[in-house]
C-alpha cells in the first residue's frame, strides 16, 4: 500500500474503554453514542481540539463493530491521491472494516470531489454495472477544524460535509474532563513502566494533585508524555522532583507556623506554571515535527502560529542547535539529539 495508507495493530493505540470514557458526564454521552452507532455502517464525523483522543473513539468504533477482526486503516486526508482513493474502493466486500480519514479538513478541493463521487456511487452501484465503485468501509473522519467556517469560507464542500456528518462527535477538552485524568495517569504510568521493563514508584498525592491542576492544553497526548517522562526519570523514583519545581520549606522559626502543621512547603507557582507550560509546548512542537516530518514550515502551520514564532519558541526551549557555517542539515539532524 502506499505510504499514506497507515496499517497498525489496535492493541497498538487502543486503550481500555473504562480509562477512554472515563466517569465525566460528557465522556459518558459519547460512549453511549459510541455503543449505539458501532453497530452500524454509517459514516462517523469526530470534532474536537488536538489530542482529544479522536482517533482513539475512532478505534474503539472499530473494537466494537461487528467487523472488528478486519483491517483499520487511517489514511492522512493532506497526503491522499487519487490512486489512495482507487486503493481503498478495490477492496472485496468481505475486506470491509474501517477506513480513518485524519484530519479531513485538510483534504484539498479535488480529492474533495473524488471522495464525493465514491459516497454518491454507493447508491446506485447495484443497479448500474458501470457505477464508479464505492466504500465497501465504514469511514470515520476526524477533524480540529470548524467546518461548518471552512464551508462560509468555500474551503470545504457542503455536500461532502453532509455525507460523512451522518453521525457527529465533539470531544472534549481534557480541561474540560479532569475527574478523568487520574484513571488516564495511571494507565499511561503503567503502559510505559511495561513498555521499558521498569517498577515505577507510585505517583505520590501531591503529584498528582498537580497532574490534575493543570489545564493540559495538549489534552491526552500531552499527558502520556508527561507521563512517559515520569516513567524515564529513574522509573519515577524522583519524578516528582524532577517534573515539578522543588518546593521550598517554610522556617520552623516562623510566628505564623502551627505547631499541629503536617504541610510545611509551599509551591511556588509562577514558576511551576512557567516550567510546566514550557515543557508542554517543548513536547507539543517535538509531536509536531515528527508528524510533519522535521518540516518547520508545515509544523508552524499545524500549531496555528507564524514560522518566526516557531523558530523563537525552538530557540528558547533550547532545541536549535548551532552548526558550522555553510553546513548543511535537515531539520530532523538539528532536533534529533534533543528527542525524549
């Protein structure tokens, strides 16, 4: 298959519907949502900010679908071709599963009208032979963009917005579902632990009282990277120290001490917030790169923020490194030494 098509094991990303849903309000709705639409075929349209976790919802559609044991195939919606379009429609009947189209805002104005051809085919193939072939697929589209804006503005069609909105999912903001986040920790702590054959020490309280306060503006995936670096300092020995700034102990001489106080340190959080929005949009910008492939251009775009701001912000998180004059290098040679 071609190299946008991305074929990988559920068991890779899935993660236990208990932790996914977790016992938010909003999160049980769309588990209900999830449980009544898996069942059938129809197109599935999944919104919500970057890192929400929609192509985890997407895959847990799969998971309990009744074509479950078949292939779930994400295809990158800015990367698709024509030639991705006839691979996916040649499939036989009983290869149906789950086609994942990423970020579907990104799908340019041809392929827009392509894809629309393969929906509007699927109602007539029966009766007319020389049909065009359809999505013998279920398909799930994600998106962080607003449509229903991108259609005023005439980025995207309407007509194709109606044929894959049958069902539609909003994901919320992690912020937005914090009751959640302690079930997620644990999960990501114990995911990773696993992954590098280490006994990480439990998570002490004020840790994750921590976790918990802050607004994640990376939601999901910014977590599991905080918690992989939990899990990378020593198995989480020191992890508290290390993620957090130290807390700073409060005299024993002082006036305003009690003498039945058990908390005597204080958090400074001006800089721990300033240490902790660093390290989120460090980690952020590196997810980033990755998935554009070291492009600076295409990273900047991704984030919504000019390319300067993008060199600045790289710059000050110390992930730009100095070469000789007249050097040559790609992007990923001058990030790759600063990779987690």
């Amino acid at each position: 298959m071609q190299a946008n098509f991305h074929t990988n094991g559920l068991s890779d990303y899935a993660i236990p519907g208990r932790v996914l849903f977790g016992r938010s309000k909003a999160m049980d709705e769309i588990q209900k949502t999830v449980e009544r639409v898996a069942e059938i075929p129809v197109p599935v349209l999944l919104q919500g900010e970057k890192g929400t976790g929609k192509e985890l919802v997407g895959r847990e559609i799969h998971r309990r679908s009744p074509w479950h044991d078949h292939r779930f195939v994400k295809v990158l919606s800015r990367r698709m071709t024509p030639r991705t379009l006839a691979g996916l429609s040649a499939w036989e009947d009983d290869e149906a599963g789950t086609v994942f189209m990423y970020e579907i805002g990104e799908l340019n104005a041809p392929m827009q009208a392509r894809l629309l051809e393969l929906f509007q085919s699927d109602s007539q193939s029966n009766r007319d032979s020389r049909a065009p072939r359809h999505l013998n697929q279920r398909v799930i589209c994600s998106t962080r963009r607003n449509l229903t804006n991108d259609i005023a503005a005439g980025t995207f069609r309407s007509d194709l917005f109606y044929r894959i909105n049958i069902v539609s999912i909003q994901l919320p903001k992690l912020a937005d579902r914090k009751e959640d986040i302690p079930a997620l920790t644990e999960y990501f702590v114990e995911t990773y632990s696993r992954q590098q054959n280490r006994c990480c020490h439990p998570m002490s309280s004020e840790t994750l009282q921590a976790f918990c306060d802050y607004e994640w503006p990376g939601n999901i995936r910014e977590l599991a990277a905080f918690a992989k670096r939990y899990v990378d300092m020593d198995g989480g020995a020191h992890a508290g120290k290390e993620l957090f700034p130290r807390k700073r102990s409060v005299s024993r001489s002082s006036p305003k001490e009690r003498p039945d106080t058990q908390l005597n340190t204080v958090v400074p959080l001006k800089d721990y917030t300033r240490q902790i929005v660093g390290r989120a949009e460090r980690d952020l910008m590196l997810t980033v790169l990755r998935e554009h492939r070291w492009n600076r251009k295409e990273a900047a775009q991704a984030l919504q923020i000019s390319y300067g701001t993008l060199l600045q912000k790289l710059k000050k998180a110390g992930l730009v490194k100095k070469q000789e004059p007249g050097a040559l290098g790609s992007s990923k040679a001058i990030f790759e030494e600063q990779l987690p």
